[in-house]
C-alpha cells in the first residue's frame, strides 16, 4: 500500500512537472522564434514575416521629436526583405503607364558636380549624378520617387506603405529593440551598411564616417550588406524609405498605443532609414524625418508591407 501512495505522489508531480515545463515554453516563445517558424512555414515572395508584439518606439537620447518614448503594440504583418528596385518599378511603370511627380514637376535633385540642385528631365531612370541607369544597375533601390509614387506603386501590387511605427519596430529586429538595424554599437570598421563613407567624401565635401570603406559612392545594389535579426536589409543607409503617416513632430506625446498611424492630413510625409548621404549616427531605428509629399529626391525609395492574415 505504502509503495502504491508513492508511486501516486511521484505520477502526481511528474505531471504537475510537466504541464508547468509546457506551459512556461508556450509563454516564453519569443517574437524572433515566432519569426522564424512562421518564415518556415509560408510568407509572401521576397517579404519576411513580422510577428505582433510590443516595442519601445522613440529614444530618450535622440531628437526632441523622438519623444517621448512610449511603449506601441503592433499587429503582425509582412514587409519587403529589400528595398523597391529599378526593376519592380519599371514592371509598374510597363503595366499602367504611370507618370512620377518628378516627370509632372520639372525634374528631381541630383548631385550636379558641385552641388544638389533640382534638374529638368530627373527622373526615377536617372542616378544620383543624373546619369541615366544601366541595364546593370536594375537591383538598386528606385529613388527619384514621391510619396505620391511609392503610394500608387504600393496599391498597384497589393500592398501598402508601412506605418512609422511599423518601420522602426520591423528596423529595430524584435524583442532586443536594437538602436541601430546592425545593433546596438555606434559602428566600428566592420562594414555593415551603405553610408556617407571614404568614397562619397571623395565626390562630395560632406561630413562622412572616417576609414570607412563600404564600397559605394552612392547607391548599392538591394541587399549588399548583412540583413538585421528579422531579415531584412538596407533599413539603415543606401536609401531613404517613404512611410505612410503624416508627419507631425508632436505625434508621440498623443499618439494611441495600439497601431498608431498619423492620418491628420497636412502636406509632409515620414520617411525613415538615411540613406548613402548620412552618416553612422544618424542610423538611429528611431531617427525621423519628412518631406513634402510631392518631392523627390536622389536618395529616397521605399519598401512595401502587407497585412498578415
Ligand atoms: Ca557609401
Ligand atoms: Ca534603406
């Protein structure tokens, strides 16, 4: 009988064991594990999977308008692994004629030799010297590009333009919240993304990373450098990417936590990321800026995102 109530008692806390060593798994499956297990599954063509969860959006040590810095949850969703190429805007541009503000409006800005100055006849065929683009040169982000023109691009192929809030927290590469799509250093001479370096300071007097070296003076074809923890490459440098908000500098300090998007309509645009003119520091994941919608310019792209189901 004795022998009976412990064989009970052990059976009794090996289950109890158990549920709790399954239970405690379930909860600590983390937003990178669930990353990758859904990428294994099933995902759109050339998109990762972005899990729901909840991020730190802004910093405290950044500019006035990253503040404050607030908690944001996020439903889960696609985004783009690279930026929008020459060559998926030109299958845009083949299927529906479309017509980019740069070609309405006189140009774009391109670096002239001595300065950067909007030129008649810029367009998105055009690089950041006004040289028209090689057949070559078709895996480089599209730039010369409008709000306006990465929206129509975004609607014609399903998609849609992230949310600030989405940019940052897909850049920042899941529950570690890095600082920097590459981590949380400043940058070292490991060469990690496209930026203002060695070789862009040889064309252009412009405040540059000092012994850098990442090969481009401008542009880098999509994907040249190590994608961040979610998979995805270029969110800091080569091009600056459109987001789908309004630009408001105050919108943190009244911004809902759940799925914020700025739909107050003024005439500027977030966009994010820098480009191959910024420097490290301004790297930053949380890092703002804007432009009014209808502008172009040399540097700036976008990537799309997508509703997951
Ligand atoms: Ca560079
Ligand atoms: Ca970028």
């Amino acid at each position: 009988m004795k022998l009976f109530k412990n064989f009970l008692k052990i059976s009794i806390l090996a289950v109890l064991f158990l549920t709790v060593t399954c239970k405690n798994n379930a909860e600590t499956k983390s937003i990178n594990e669930e990353h990758t297990n859904h990428n294994k599954k099933s995902k759109p063509l050339n998109m990762v999977f972005i899990p729901a969860g909840v991020f730190t959006m802004g910093d405290s040590s950044g500019q006035d308008m990253e503040k404050p810095v607030h908690e944001v949850e996020l439903d889960a969703f696609y985004m783009d692994t690279h930026e929008i190429t020459l060559d998926d805007y030109g299958k845009f541009v083949d299927a529906t004629n479309y017509v980019t503000d740069a070609e309405k409006n006189g140009g774009s800005i391109i670096y002239d030799g001595k300065d950067f100055v909007k030129t008649e006849g810029i367009n998105w065929r055009f690089d950041g010297s006004g040289n028209q683009h090689t057949e070559e040169e078709k895996k480089q982000p599209v730039t010369h590009l409008s709000w306006n023109d990465a929206n129509a691009y975004s609607n014609w192929i399903g998609k849609r333009l992230p949310t600030e809030a989405e940019w940052e927290y897909a850049a920042r590469g899941g529950e570690k919240g890095y600082k920097y799509a590459w981590g949380n250093d400043l940058l070292g001479k490991e060469v990690v993304a496209n930026i203002s370096d060695e070789n862009y300071i040889k064309l252009v007097e412009w405040p540059h990373f000092e012994s850098y070296d990442d090969g481009y003076t401008m542009a880098s074809p999509v994907g040249s450098f190590a994608p961040n923890s979610f998979g995805l490459y270029d969110m800091a440098g080569n091009a600056w990417e459109w987001c789908a908000d309004y630009f408001d500098e105050n919108y943190y300090s009244k911004s809902p936590k759940k799925n914020p998007i700025n739909n107050e309509p003024n005439e500027r645009r977030v966009m994010r990321g820098n480009s191959w003119d910024g420097r490290p520091g301004m790297m930053r994941a949380s890092r703002r800026t804007s432009d009014i919608q209808s502008n172009s310019y040399t540097d700036t792209g976008f990537r799309c995102v997508k509703d997951a189901e």
